[in-house]
C-alpha cells in the first residue's frame, strides 16, 4: 500500500470513528475503534487504487510528510 494521509477522527453524528484520505476523493470508512476505521480505510485504499487503475484514472502519488527526529 501507499503512504497517503489517512485522517482519523470521532463522529458524534455517526458515533464512529472516521478514517479519511485527504489525497484520494471520497476514499473514506468507519469503524467502532480507531482500529477498526483503520484497518477498513486500508481496505478502501486498496479498493480505491484498483478501481481507478481499472478505469484509467490518475491515481495521486503520496504528499508524505517529512519525520522529525
């Protein structure tokens, strides 16, 4: 998998935890944990990136963020 950023953050609306890829439009999921919205959001990364390579799309490259030390 790539290194997109991937967002997580609590819904009170959804009471779900949301995982957001800023970098991939509309590439989102939720789940009861933090864990949990993770590990489905790398699942719709991957479904993301197979759909758009199917129908030809562009598929952005990671920004990355530079680490500190």
């Amino acid at each position: 998998m790539g290194k997109h950023e991937i967002v997580i953050y609590w819904s009170e609306e959804d009471q779900a935890f949301i995982a957001e890829v800023p970098e991939l439009a509309g590439c989102a999921a939720d789940g009861a944990t933090y864990q949990e919205a993770l590990a489905n959001v790398e699942v719709v990364i991957q479904e993301w990136i197979e759909t758009a390579k199917e129908l030809g799309r562009p598929i952005p490259e990671p920004k990355g963020r530079p680490v500190s030390a």
